[in-house]
C-alpha cells in the first residue's frame, strides 16, 4: 500500500485540497479529505509537499519524444514520456512510411511493447496512409499520394488490428469509403479522424455515423475552400466547430506558432472544455532555429526554416494552454487526460476514482511535472 500525502487532488471538475490517496498494487484503492482517511500501518508515503495531483497525461498524437522516433527508439521514448508524466501513449505513423516501413514500424513498437519495454503504450494513431498530399510536413516524402487501393493498405490494417485506437483520413480521397468500410469490418471500435484535409463539410460529416469524432491538430493542414472573391469560404475546421461530438486537437506551442493564443481561445469557447484534446505531435527534425524564433523552444524547424512538428511534450502543451487561455489546472487535466481517455474508450483510465489505474502525476501551479506513479510505483 501507498500513500499520497499532502495532495491537492484534481478531479473532473474540482478539487479536493489537502488530500490523501492511497495506492493499492498497480490501483487507486480509496482518496479524500486528509481527515476521512486512515493510513494504513507500514503504508509507504509520497509526499505531494502541497502540489496537484491529477491523472497521468495521454497523449493520443505523437510522432516522437526526445527527438527520436517512437518507432525506431520505443524503450527510450518510453521512458522520456514517462518522466514527462504521459502514462499513456499512442505512436502516430505518418504517410512518410511505405507498406513495409508501416508495418516494420508497428512491429517494432509492438515488440518493445510484449517485452514490456513499452509499458505506457496505449495503441497507434495512424496519421495515414490516405491524407490530402497538400498538406502536412514532408510533402514530399508522401508515398501514398496515388489511388487508395485495398491490396496497398489491408495489410497495414490487418497487421495493427485492435492495437489501431484512431484511424486518419482526408473523406476527399477518391476510394477511401472502401477503406473506412474496411477498417471498421477489421477494427469495430476504431475511431476516425480527420486530417490533413481540405474536405467541404458534408464529406466530414459523411463518416460521423462510422465513427469520426476527432479532429487531427485542428486548424493545421485544413484548407479553406473558396466561396467567392473576398468571402470566406467553409471546410475542415467549420465541420468540426459545427459538429459537437467532434474533439478538437490542438498543438499548444509556446509561441502560439501551430495555432495562435487567440485561435486556442476561440476553438475552446465554440468546442467547450469536454471536446478538446492537447497533443504534442512531436516530429524528428533538427534545424536551426530561425531568427525572430528564439523562444520557440518547443518547435522543430527544418533547414529551410520551416516548422516541422513540434519538439513538445504534453507536459508542456498544458503548461502552455494555461497561458494561452487561462484555463485551470484542472481544465489542462481534463484537455491532456480525461478528454482523450473519453474519446478513445479507455475505460478506468484520466480521472481519480476507486479502482481506476493508479497513474497519476504531481505537479505545480506551472504544471511542471514533478513526480510520476505509473500503475502504483514512482518512475
Ligand atoms: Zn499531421
């Protein structure tokens, strides 16, 4: 048995401060008021020394962590993950990846998984393979830009199978209702997302009844269909803001690059605190950072000074939510934990309660992460 003492205890919507939880194997076994809980004798004590403490983040969208690919390096991003308090982690793999590369790269995070290398691996994000080729970084390195043909993708599909937790696609692709048709006959509970998309929002909207419900890095890669001259036209972005049952994800970047302090207000205020989802999407690149960028700490830029991704962590997407749109502690909990536990299913998982998963972090007012409980023990 373990005992959080001195915690100010987030919850879905409030907070008990000066909390106790107690810890029983891998399982929060009780928590409340300091006064309504009983240590049990020999109950080994973590310290919460007056922070938060709130459940472990999950990240559903992330290429990368530590600037390495998840897939080529899983224990050590694990581990890098970890430490930055995501206890649960959904790899993306990207339409930069062939047939054999997507499959090679599920293996790889499979096995590290099975060798219990990989323990806060929740399932893969497939960013791709059927996304619009005009948007998202590495255009260039797009190899699924031709028709979308069953024999190419179903091997993907069989290969990741339940492991697959969210299922990309722009609904403009020509041929891509065989493929949400065969996705959802080999993964029923796989939920869509849209991406990398200039689709108007009737051809979203299309796929909602199949199980669409995110919206990937919303308002990045989404185009702008024209309308008239000098009159603004309706996609991507408008379909998600009308439709409630979407979540929005959002990059949260320090500088406001990915989405501006103003947009992350806005979308919060149309989308409503239940559908927003923090993701870092971090990519691997490593140019110099360009002049007039100094602070963008939390960006990766390519040699030609183009963003690519983001160098974050969710750690620090919620740290900087909370400066872009004054949003609570237990709110950035609630974008980077609960939401996306709720989106995806995962049931026992993003909010304190009896007999859910003891993952769970502590952290500041600054929401830096101070200590890691994964599945009962301190990382
Ligand atoms: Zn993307």
């Amino acid at each position: 048995m373990k005992a959080i003492i001195n915690a100010n205890i987030v919850l879905k919507d409030h907070y008990i401060m000066g909390g106790v939880i107690l810890i029983d194997g891998d399982k929060i076994a009780n928590f409340g008021k300091a006064k309504d809980i009983e240590i049990p004798a020999g109950a080994e004590i973590i310290d919460a020394e007056n922070n938060y403490v709130g459940p472990g983040l999950i990240d559903i969208h992330t290429h990368a962590a530590d600037n390495k690919w998840i897939f080529e390096e899983p224990e050590a991003t694990s581990k890098h993950l970890l430490e930055h308090g995501v206890t649960g982690v959904l790899p993306a793999l990207y339409n930069n990846l062939n047939k054999d590369a997507y499959i090679k790269a599920a293996d790889n995070i499979l096995k590290a998984n099975e060798e219990g290398k990989f323990d806060n691996f929740v399932g893969f994000y497939m960013e791709g393979p059927y996304l619009s080729p005009n948007f998202g970084c590495e255009r260039d390195k797009n190899v699924w830009k031709d028709a979308v043909v069953r024999d190419e993708y179903i091997d993907i599909v069989k290969k990741v199978k339940d492991s697959a937790k969210v299922w990309c696609l722009a609904p403009e692709r020509e041929g891509i209702d065989q493929f949400v048709k065969d996705v959802k006959a080999e993964i029923p509970n796989i939920v869509f997302a849209v991406a990398h998309s200039e689709a108007p929002p009737h051809l979203v909207e299309k796929y909602i009844p199949y199980g669409l419900k995110i919206a990937t890095h919303h308002t990045n890669a989404t185009g702008t269909i024209e309308h008239y001259s000098e009159c603004r036209g309706v996609c991507v972005d408008e379909a998600v803001n009308y439709n409630k049952e979407i979540y929005a994800e959002l990059i949260s970047d320090r500088m406001g690059i990915h989405v501006v302090p103003y947009m992350q207000r806005l979308v919060r205020k149309i989308k409503g605190d239940d559908r927003i989802i923090l993701i870092a999407d971090q990519f691997v690149c490593d140019g110099p950072i360009p002049p007039g960028f100094e602070e963008a700490t939390d960006l990766h830029f390519d040699n030609a000074g183009e963003i690519a991704g983001s160098g974050l962590t969710l750690d620090i997407a919620c740290s900087n939510f909370i400066v872009h749109t004054g949003c609570s502690v237990c709110d950035a909990f609630k974008f980077g934990s609960y939401n996306p536990a709720r989106a995806l299913n995962l049931a026992g998982y993003g909010y304190i309660d009896e007999g859910n998963i003891a993952n769970l972090i502590v952290v500041d007012d600054k929401f830096n992460v101070k200590k890691v409980i994964f599945k009962g023990e301190k990382i």
